[in-house]
C-alpha cells in the first residue's frame, strides 16, 4: 500500500484542473500579450482566471498579481514592501517560512532594516502584546505573521493582527500559502497589505501563485522585463498555470465545508489511534487548537527505530515529513519545533491531509507506527 500523507509540502494535481488546463498546453497557446487572436484568446483567459481570484477573495482584480509562486509572492512582498515604502524596522517571527525569513534577514544584512521577532507561546502563538509593544517603540513597521504554520498548524487570528498593525499605521503581510483555499476569506474584513498563494497546496500545479497587493499601497515590481501583470511582473505569463490555479481554487473553495469536515475527521482519527497504540506520543504546537485542519505534527519517544522513522514510514510505503520539504537534504532539524522550543532530540513527524487521505490510510500508517515502536521497545527492553 502506497500512503501520501505530506499534502503541507505539495498535493497531487486534481483531474479536473488537468482537463482545464489541457486546451491551454496545445490549442490555445497564444503569447497573452500579442494582440492578434491567440493572443486575444489566452489574455481574456487570464483576466477570467484573475476574476475568479479576486472575488473569491472579496477583492478588485487589480489587486492581483500572478506569480512563480508562494516564494516569489512573499519575496515580492516583503523586498518591495520595504524598500518602496521606506520602511526600515520589520517584525516577523522565529517559524515563519524560510521565504519569508531568510528574505528578512538578507535585508537586515544588508542595513536596509532593523529586525524584530516577536514572541511565541510554548504551543507556537504569536504574542499579541508583545507585537504591540514592538509596534509601539518602533517607527513604521513591516509586519510579516503567517496564517498558519506549514509544520505544526498554528493559526494566526488575522483579523485582531491586522487591527494591530493599523493602530500602529504598520504594513501587514501574511504568508497565507498553507490556508489559501483551505478557508474562506474575506479580505475586506481583514486590514492587510499582501497576502500569498501557491497553487500547489491546493491540487493545484506546481510554480505558478499570486500576490495580492491592496490598492492603498503602491509598489514596484520584483521582476523587471516585459509589461505583463500590468507593469508588476515582467515574464510572459504562466499561461495554464494561471487556468490550473484558478480551477484549483474554483473547487476547493466549491467543496470547502465538506472537505474540511472530512480532513478534520481523518485528523482526530488518527490523533485517537495514535494515543492508543502509542501512549506516550505528544503533539506539537497546538494541535487542535487554533490550528490548521490539514496538519498533524507528532512527537514520538526517543526509541532507536525512531531515529529511522522517516525512512522506516518510507520503506513500508508511507510518505510523511520530517519538517518543512524545502528543507529536506539538510540535517540542522526543524527551525519550526527549535523556534518553540520543543524537545528536538525526540522525533518528529508532519502528517499532513487532504480531501482524498482516507481512514484506511490512516490505519494502515498507526499499524506500521505500532509495529515500528513494538520493535524498538522489545530491543531496549
Ligand atoms: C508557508 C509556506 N510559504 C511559502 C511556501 C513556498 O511556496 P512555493 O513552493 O510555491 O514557492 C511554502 C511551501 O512549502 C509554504 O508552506
């Protein structure tokens, strides 16, 4: 049996969105800015596709901007935001993505910005007060919080980080790749600057997102070329990546009740299966709290099969995560479970769901886990 449970680091593409995309890869394949009919024809399909992101967000489709991805979309953000906003104090926190943090502190390398982090509970919340008070004692501030953590799930209340920026006249960027198109959002309730997007977290394809940049801030792009996003991004556009992203968020937002009723269900299960076979398992971060629906870090004891545990879980057909995927190939362990000070020397894994991870999966991975610690335990023993 073949098991995927690693939907945080990329889900597989839906059958739907392929067939939209298909047409786009060979008929309908004009450069959008020529003006002749392929062109007409491929340029009206993106300006649908931005439609369908922009009300969907509750937003004007001058307001987005696609991308090569979440990467991209924060880096634009952040780099942009900063410099042509003349800020020069940021605040972000120790377990945001690395496209986000290394991009800060590339910044602050270079004298362009001060760096804060602000402070976390030990189940990985941001502190609240603790960004006020940053906010306070610094001039004019870029704020850069993600929606929900891509290792432990944690959720940031959007709405009340938003509130506090405003009183403090800070520009707020949220890193929303991990609960774009896992939650309904109406960014006319939020005062926010800059949201992102990664089509693949979504059963969308791989290297096309967006950035959504409100109308009240006014930046330059991060890519210079051609005239395309309207000036904001040069590069001729990513044609059926554009169609996959708008379909991929078309139905996940469509099946959006269901889906998270079914992921959620599949999360408890395994949560109730893993406590009985494994009594002394632990979870990281919230976990069921303020956290994301589709994520599920848990912290194994400290047997000598659970060093293996990764590649144990791989041999026996299963693929989960032992952090963040674009992390994977270095070994310094997870920034995340080291950022809330977790006990880092016991071993962690990221099971993460989708709307076609089933509860056979889910039995199927516990009995190998009950297997793998069985053995462990009966070699100590
Ligand atoms: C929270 C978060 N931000 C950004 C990214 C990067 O997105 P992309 O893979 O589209 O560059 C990821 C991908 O893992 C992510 O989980």
């Amino acid at each position: 049996m073949k098991v995927y449970l690693d939907n945080a680091a990329t889900t597989p593409l839906d059958k739907a969105v392929l067939d939209e995309m298909l047409p786009y890869m060979t008929e309908h394949f004009g450069n959008p800015s020529s003006i002749h009919s392929y062109g007409r024809k491929t340029r009206a399909a993106i300006e649908g596709a931005r439609k369908m992101v922009a009300k969907s967000l509750n937003v004007s489709p001058s307001e987005i901007f696609f991308t090569s991805g979440g990467t991209e979309a924060d880096n634009m953000a952040i780099r942009c935001g900063i410099h042509d906003l003349g800020i020069r104090h940021a605040v972000t926190s120790k377990i945001e993505h690395h496209a986000v943090l290394h991009t800060l502190e590339k910044l602050e390398k270079e004298g362009f910005i001060k760096l804060s982090f602000v402070n976390l509970s030990p189940e990985g919340h941001i502190d609240l007060n603790h960004l006020e008070q940053l906010l306070k004692e610094n001039g004019r501030t870029f704020v850069s919080l993600m929606h929900a953590n891509n290792e432990i799930g944690n959720l940031l209340p959007l709405k009340e980080a938003g509130e506090i920026c405003a009183a403090y006249n800070a520009v707020f960027h949220s890193d929303t790749v991990q609960t774009m198109g896992h939650y309904a959002m109406d960014l006319q309730k939020i005062k926010i600057h800059f949201v992102t997007c990664a089509a693949h977290k979504f059963h969308g394809p791989k290297g096309v997102g967006f950035l959504y940049i409100s109308s009240s801030v006014k930046i330059n792009p991060l890519i210079y070329g051609g005239g395309q996003e309207r000036n904001m991004r040069g590069g001729t556009e990513n044609l059926y990546g554009i169609i996959g992203l708008a379909k991929a968020l078309e139905i996940a937002l469509g099946g959006l009740s269901e889906h998270q009723k079914h992921i959620l269900e599949i999360k408890n299960y395994m949560i109730e299966q893993l406590k009985i076979v494994i009594p002394s398992v632990e979870f990281n971060g919230s976990c069921l709290d303020k956290c994301l629906y589709t994520v599920l870090n848990v912290r194994f004891p400290h047997t000598e099969n659970a060093e293996m545990l990764l590649f144990n879980l791989d041999i026996a057909g299963i693929s989960a995560s032992g952090g963040s995927a674009c992390a994977s190939g270095s070994d310094i362990g997870s920034h995340v479970l080291r950022g809330i000070g977790c006990d880092v020397t016991r071993p962690s894994v990221r099971f993460s769901f989708s709307k076609y991870t089933t509860k056979e999966e889910v039995d199927y991975t516990v009995s190998k886990l009950k297997e793998l610690f069985a053995v462990s335990v009966s070699m100590i023993s």
